[in-house]
C-alpha cells in the first residue's frame, strides 16, 4: 500500500559527513569586540518594534531566549540583558573567513547558512587520517583564526551529522557512527529531530508517540496512516537516521567569459567597443547572480588571420556592474595600441572572484571624492535592477541605453574622467572613437 518499507543504501553507510556549526555565532562576533561580556546575558537583536532575537549567548538562552523571538518578548524574559544591534557586515566577513577554512579541508562543502556547513569528507581521510582528528584540527583552526567556537558533528548523513552537533553544542564534537543511529536517536523527544515540524510532533504526541524510540517501534503503515504517506515515509527514515541526500557542492566557477563574432570582420573600433560593452555587462550579470565579485577582467581579440592575442588585467576593487567591467576592458583593448588589420571575435572574461559582500576597501579614488562612490553604488543598484527585469522578459526586455545606441555614453566618459584625471584623453578618445587605422 504505502510502497516498500524505505532502507539505508550499503553505499552511503560508509559516507562521512561533517555538519559544522558556530555557537551562538552573531553573539560570538559581537564579543569580540566586546570581551567584557563574555559569560553575560548577550541578545544579538534589532531594536525596531516589530524586530526579532536574531542571536542568544547561552546565558540569555537558559532564561528561554532563542532566535526569531519577538524581541519584546525577549525583553521580559532577560530584562538585564545586553541588547546588541545587528552588525551583519562583520557577520558576513568572518563568515567568509569560517568558510574558507573548511573550503581547505575538502572542496566538499556545502554552506547551509552564514555559520553553517556540511563537509563530506570520506575522500579526505585518506590524506587527512581519521575523521575525529580532522574535525579537531577544523575547530582548534577556527578559534585560532577567529577567536570563535564552532561544534561539530560528524555521521554517515548529513541528517544525523547534524543531530550530531546539534547534540554537542556548546564547545563539542559528536561523532555517531552510522551503525549506532538508532540507539543514538531513541531517547530524544520526536521534536528534536531535524525536519520535523510542530505539526507533525502534535500528531505524534497525540497519537502517544513521544520520543524517537516510540516512534521506532511503530509499523511503518501507522506511521503513514496517521501523518500521510509522504510524511509518513519520511518519519520513519529519520527516527532510524536513514538520509540519502548528498552534500551539495556549489560549483564556483573559476572564470566567467563570453564572446563576440562580428558578422563581418570589422575595424569601426566603436562596434569593437560596442560589442566589448554588450559583453561586459553579459558577464557582469554572471557575476551577480552567483553573487561573486571580480578582481580581474580579460579580454580576446582574434583578427581576420585568426591570430588571437589575450591581454588581463587586475582590479583593486571587485567589479559587479558591467560599466566596471567594461571599463578595464575598454582599457585592454585601448593599451593593444593601433588595429592591424580587421578584427573577427572579441570575448571578456572575468576572473578571480570573491564573494560579493567581502569588505569592500575604497580606494584612493573614492576617498577623493565620495561623490564617485555614490555614483559606484548607484550604478550597482540599477543593474541589479536590471537584472530582475531580465530575469523577467529576458534579454530584450532592457538594456543600458549605451548599447541600444551603439555608441559609448557619455555619461560613462564623465566618470571615467573623474575616476582616473590622469587619463582624460581616454574619455575623449572612447566618446570619438580613436581612429586607429
Ligand atoms: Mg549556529
């Protein structure tokens, strides 16, 4: 009726995955800065009326403050709490740091949230010896590196590995081998399990079922007579620890490119420069949606004799808008001197990324004149309008008017000037078109 009776695959017994999670993680940020509260009643919270607990240190947390609470509430029951507004630029920044930790471990990781990852590290024990040892290395690392605790659970699954550092916290590590999940499971109230809901542990309770041993016990058909066969099923796979959900590894990209060929070889450098711009805000679009930021821009350009040169540039600031990109781009091809002959494909790439919010320094430029980074941040904003629109209509639905024109703003120029006064005649040069022939 309710299919077979669900099993754990002989494969994925063997797995070992690591769910590492930081203690109390905003909190934790906030004290370093602020040492004289360690071991107090912390509340990482916004303070507007209708704002909620975001982060509580386990002091605040012994009184029942937890996260998403309303923070009212979380006023009357810790009226002498230290409330701390959010800094989520910090949280974002040492989060980048955990990450990168891990990220050397295994390129098996997959970030769950801000503190949060699983790691599947069964093809690291070979180079890393065994798993307890790496896990102790990944936590004694992180405080080295942060100041921070994280805990770590280490299974067959990434279910029971995070029940497993779940279990742990604070300060612990909590290896389950995949063989002991039931007995592991069994005394804890069927709330606790990881998926389970409010609703489901009512029926359960109701039904008379209150730990995960209970559950155990009952007939697979009960368990989807009562909650449906979905939910069912599932229940009975997670009170025996039974997960076949592999750690999902975000693909990072190493480069993002795209290229142009002309339908007859050209030398009009404003169709080059055209084309360039077109491309440039292709990938920018790329390099949003993965939420990255680039560091450096390459551009192709094969002639009419199919001789290709490449030319790359670094960038000090991460670009994420397509005048950015362009920018560095325009200036390739500008620094490879006079065309000598027609010109077949141009292509733009972008190349070392960082994750898109990491500290963002202003350079010498912007300190100069804030005025320019206003006008930075205007720009990033109104192509991440765009790219909802694209998202939307797709390609046709908009574009800068830059490329509708064919020809280079002016607007771009100005600030081209601005950013860079040393090099004004590249503005004047690009508005013209430098006559190259
Ligand atoms: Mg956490």
């Amino acid at each position: 009726m309710g299919g077979a009776v669900p099993r754990q695959r002989e494969s994925s017994r063997d797995r070992v995955i690591m769910h590492v999670d930081m203690d109390a993680f905003f909190v934790g940020v906030e004290l370093l800065t602020r040492p004289e509260l360690v071991g107090r009643q912390v509340v990482v919270a916004g303070s507007g009326p209708r704002s909620v607990v975001l982060s509580a240190s386990y002091e605040a947390r012994a009184l029942g403050v937890g996260s998403a609470m309303p923070t009212t509430k979380a006023r009357q029951l810790a009226p002498h709490a230290v409330y701390i507004d959010p800094s989520h630029g910090q949280y974002r920044k040492y989060s980048q740091k955990i990450m990168e930790i891990l990220g050397s471990v295994t390129d098996q990781l997959e970030q769950v949230s801000v503190d949060e990852a699983f790691l599947d590290v069964t093809g690291a024990i070979r180079r890393l010896g065994p798993p307890v040892g790496i896990a102790r290395d990944i936590r004694r690392r992180i405080t080295e590196e942060t100041g921070l605790v994280a805990s770590i659970g280490i299974s067959s699954n990434k279910f029971l590995a995070k029940m497993a550092s779940t279990g742990s916290k604070p300060d612990g590590l909590w290896l389950v081998p995949g063989s002991m999940a039931e007995q592991f499971l069994a005394p804890l109230p069927v709330r606790k399990l990881w998926g389970v809901g409010e609703k489901t542990a009512r029926i359960l309770h109701d039904a008379g079922f209150d730990t995960v041993g209970a559950v155990q016990e009952a007939p697979y058909s009960l368990l989807q007579r009562r909650l449906g066969k979905a939910a069912g099923a599932h229940l009975y796979e997670l009170c025996r620890g039974i997960d076949e959900r592999p750690v999902v590894t975000e693909r990072v990209e190493k480069s993002m490119g795209a290229e142009h060929t002309f339908s007859y070889d050209t030398d009009d450098v404003r169709e080059i420069k055209s084309a360039l711009l077109q491309l440039s805000h292709d990938v920018a679009r790329r390099i949003r949606a993965a939420e990255r930021r680039a560091y450096g821009v390459a551009i192709k350009v094969r002639d009419e004799n199919f001789h290709t040169v490449s030319r790359a540039r670094a960038l000090e600031q991460g670009a994420t808008t397509g005048r950015e990109v362009y920018e560095a781009a325009a200036r390739l091809f500008d620094d490879l001197g006079p065309l000598p002959c027609r010109i077949r494909l141009v292509g733009v790439r972008a190349e070392r990324f960082d994750a898109h919010d990491a500290g963002r320094q202003l350079s010498l430029w912007d300190q100069a004149s804030e005025d320019t980074f206003v006008h930075e941040a205007e720009w990033g904003q109104a192509e991440s309008t765009m790219d909802l629109i694209w998202a939307k209509f797709g390609p046709s639905g908009l574009r800068p008017a830059t490329l509708l024109e064919g020809t280079i703003s002016p607007r771009y120029e100005r600030k081209q000037e601005k950013v860079d006064g040393s090099r004004t005649s590249d503005g004047q040069e690009s508005e013209e078109g430098p006559s190259r022939q």
